[in-house]
C-alpha cells in the first residue's frame, strides 16, 4: 500500500485496530495537520472571551496579550486531558477545551461590580471546586438523553452557532467601517466555496483537510485584495511562559462566587450535551462514568486555570461540527491540537500568525462547520419514533425555546440575573427544555393518552376504513393513479371535493 492509501486508510479508519472509533492512530504528521485544523476552528472563539474580560479590567494591550497566551496554553492542556485521559479525568473523546463563553458577562459584572480581575480568579477557583464535587449527579443524567434530547440538542447547537460564523463573516467587529462590507462577506463566500470544493476532491486527505486548506487559500487570497494584515507579527516577545498569578493573588467573594456557581452549572449541563454529541457522531458508548470523568477533567482545568491567569474551561461546540464533517473521529487528533495549543501559549509569535487569518475566512468555514453540527442532530432526530406519543412536540417546544435567546438577545434583560444567566445561551435552555419534556411525557405517563394532541395525531398517517373497503383484490397504486388486477386505470370520484367548494 503506497502512502497516499495508508493515509486515507488510516483517516477513514480502515485498516485500524479493532476497538472504539475514537481510539484509531494516525501518522504523526497528518495528525498534527487535523489537530492544527481544530486550533484553526476554534482559536477565534478562545481568545474573544480574555479580549472582552481584559478590556472590561481596563487592561491594556500587553496585559490583554498576556490573557490571551494564557487561555491557549490552559486550553491546550485541559484538551490534552480531556482526550488522553488519567483514571477518573478525561471522557477520552475528541474534545476540545477552552475558554467557556458563558461565564463572560458574569465575568464583566464582577469586574465592573469593584472586584476587578482578582475576584474573576477567585469566584472561578470557587466555583470549579464546587463543581467538581457535584459531578457525579450530573453524571447520572445519561438515561434522561435519549434520542429525543440529544438530537435536539445537537441541533441547537449548531443553531446557535450561525449567529457566531455569521458575525465572522461579516468581519468580526461591528464597530469597523468595513462591517458586513460587500468584501467581506464575499471573502467568506469564497472560502465557503474552497470547503465544498475541496470536499468534493476524490483524495480522502484532501477531503478531510478541507476546513485547514480552505482557510491557507482564504487568507492567500485576502493578502492579494489587502485584507490581511501580517505586519504585526514580528511585534511582541517571541517566547514567554505564563507567570502565576500575574496580576496579583485571587480573592473570594461571596456574591461573585455564587454568581460564577450558576455559570459552572451552565457549563456542566453544556459539557454534558457536548459529549454526548460528539459520542454520537463518533458512533462509540457515552455513559455515566464516561460523562463523569469528562465534567471532572471540565472543573478540575477550571479550577486550574485561575494560576495561569485564565479562566473557566469548557468543550467547544464549533470542534464537534469539524468531527462531524471531516470524519476524522481519533481522540489524538484533537490531543495533537491540545500540544499545538500549548505551543501558541508558549510562543506569542506562532498565536499573532494565527491571529492573522482575516475573521471572514473563518466565518465562512464555520457556516459549513456549525451547519454540520445541526445537520447532525437532525439525523438522530430521523432515529425518534414519533408515532402515537408526544416526541414531537418535546422536539418542537426545545428548539423553539432554544432559539428564543438567539432571535431576541435582549429577551431576558429583565429577568433576575441567575436566570439570564442560564436561559441566554440557547443551548442550555434547549438542554433543559428537553429534558424536562421527555421526564413529563416519557417518563411520568400518568395521565398520558394516545390522543391527547394534534401533535400525535399529526405523527401518524390515517386511512379511512370505507376507503379501503371500496377498494377490489388487485387493486394497486402506480405513479399517484388507481390500477385494477387488470392493469386499467381506475376512475376516482372527485364530487364530493367539488361539493365543497
């Protein structure tokens, strides 16, 4: 077998050793060039929250630039935990961790509130420690994520997440003059265009480096037209190693503690769906030890984070999508992604070439890649028996109710800040909405019934019995017209149709 075919083979999984999909092994570099595709996929997610936080803490670029290095480098090795693994740590599954997003407005009021960034680190520290010792209840949720749910979820997810691919698209900063310019979102289009192209090349390998290649060809061409900007890179030392707790010890406060204990909630309910997800889409057995090792790897990094100067450490949904559509299911992939990760927190020059790659190229990648994730979802939904029970509305109230907050962000602006707090992500009111639709009517049947709603009515198909009685042996349907025995079309009487009108 020539190299061309070993690496196709061993990207698709042929001719691997016998076991779970996640466990496959790939040449070193082909698994250092999927791992760097993952980096790619989520570096602009990564490093928007320690953007946001410092400029919140009136920080300045080299303190922001510190943050930054320091979200890569924990990031990098709370993925290499979570994928590798140690005896309870790590669901062993193609996760990448990094800065979680739904801690970042509790973030800013903690900052805003008096306690500055020493108080962020504090209440994380708390907060993960908590969590990690609620882990093993979260764990057992696995039999309340049948197919109903998590499809839905999933679906949510990538819902979610166009609003993000679409920003990118339109260049990232809505305060810019070029802001959702004719050239940006062109440049994104053509990016787009390069995924769908290249995914249709016959190679497996170039298939599978779509999204990486798409985004070397994207940036190419945002160098030609100037829309790329790589003067900075050279600016900035070349190697530095986060110092702990270099902007001063943390400190504890009660309110910002309990505040961040409902963003670790969050976080935990997230983690969860997003392993269930990516096990799904991997085709391997997620239960309730494996759930549990994966939420204390979540709030042990989490936990961590704070002496390295980052913050709280979450799975990235975007990552789930490149599994999905790349097909490259092996947990060492994304732990060759982690090293990478480690790498950028080590050397800022590596981060400030990454950083260069125009947020349009990465918007349109992503329309590809959080579409995956909803295309997914959909898929296990086509697995849920719907017939004669209240599956479809569990589906329609979960996905409606999730994209509440993504079609009116201001939706619960009014609301008691703990319940923003969990209802503003649409993926975990998803995740709650369906979880507590399948207790209600799968779980709890009393007072079920097999026609309660139009919902089940409308789940099944009906046929009138005088139908069928004026129907003779032999009688059959061909291209929507009624055939006898004797292959002759038969007649049917339209007049009571008529009537109505």
């Amino acid at each position: 077998m020539n190299t061309k075919k070993k690496l196709a083979a061993a990207a698709t999984g042929k001719g691997a050793r016998p076991g779970r999909p996640e466990d496959q092994r790939l040449p070193v570099g082909s698994m250092f060039a999927y791992g760097f595709q993952h980096v790619l996929t989520m570096y602009g997610g990564i490093i928007a929250p320690p953007l946001i936080i410092g400029a919140a803490a009136g920080m300045n670029s080299q303190d922001i630039g510190l943050l930054i290095a320091a979200c890569l480098f924990v990031g990098g090795l709370a993925t290499i935990l979570q994928t590798v693994g140690i005896p309870f740590f790590g669901s062993q599954l193609p996760l990448v961790q990094g800065v979680s997003f739904a801690g970042v407005s509790t973030m800013v009021a903690i900052v805003h509130g008096g306690g500055g960034i020493q108080a962020v680190f504090g209440s994380v520290i708390a907060a993960s420690l908590i969590g990690l010792l609620i882990t093993p209840l979260f764990s057992k949720i696995i039999r309340f994520f049948p197919p109903v749910v998590t499809g839905t979820v999933i679906t949510t997810i990538g819902l979610t997440l166009m609003p993000v691919a679409a920003n990118w698209a339109m260049g990232g900063n809505n305060k810019a003059p070029n802001y959702g310019s004719v050239a940006n979102i062109g440049l994104a289009a053509g990016t787009m265009g390069i995924v769908l192209l290249l995914s249709k090349v016959g190679s497996a390998a170039i298939s599978r480096l779509s999204i990486l290649l798409a985004m070397v060809l994207g940036t190419l061409i945002a160098l030609v037209f100037g829309m790329a900007d790589f003067s900075k890179v050279g600016q900035g030392e070349i190697v530095a190693f986060p110092t702990p707790f270099a902007f001063g010890p943390p400190t504890f406060e009660i309110a910002a503690i309990v505040s961040m204990l409902i963003v670790i909630l969050v976080t935990l309910t997230e983690t969860s769906a997003d392993i269930i997800a990516v096990g799904e889409i991997v085709g391997t057995k997620v239960d309730s030890k494996r759930i549990g090792n994966g939420l204390r790897a979540d709030m042990l990094s989490s936990a961590v984070s704070p002496l390295f100067n980052s913050f709280t450490q979450s799975a990235f949904a975007q990552n789930v999508g490149l599994v999905a559509i790349t097909g490259v299911k092996s947990r060492f992939v994304v732990s060759a992604g982690g090293v990478i990760l480690v790498v950028l927190g080590l050397l800022p020059v590596l981060g400030r070439v990454v950083a260069a790659v125009p947020t349009p190229v990465l918007g349109g990648a992503g329309v590809v890649l959080f579409g995956t994730v909803a295309a997914s979802g959909i898929r296990t939904l086509s697995k849920v028996d719907y017939k004669n029970n209240m599956n479809l509305i569990v589906v329609a109230a979960s996905i409606g109710f999730g994209m509440i907050p993504i079609a009116a962000p201001t939706f619960y602006d009014q609301f008691p800040s703990w319940f923003g707090t969990i209802f503003h992500s649409g993926i975990s009111s998803a995740a709650v909405m369906a979880i507590l639709l399948n207790l209600l009517f799968n779980h709890f049947r009393a007072g079920n019934s097999d026609n309660q709603s139009v919902f089940v009515a409308g789940t099944e198909r009906l046929v009138k019995a005088e139908a069928l009685r004026s129907l003779a042996d032999g009688d059959r349907f061909e291209n929507g017209k009624l055939i006898d025995c004797d292959g002759k079309e038969v007649r049917i009487d339209s007049a009571e149709k008529a009537s109505e009108h």
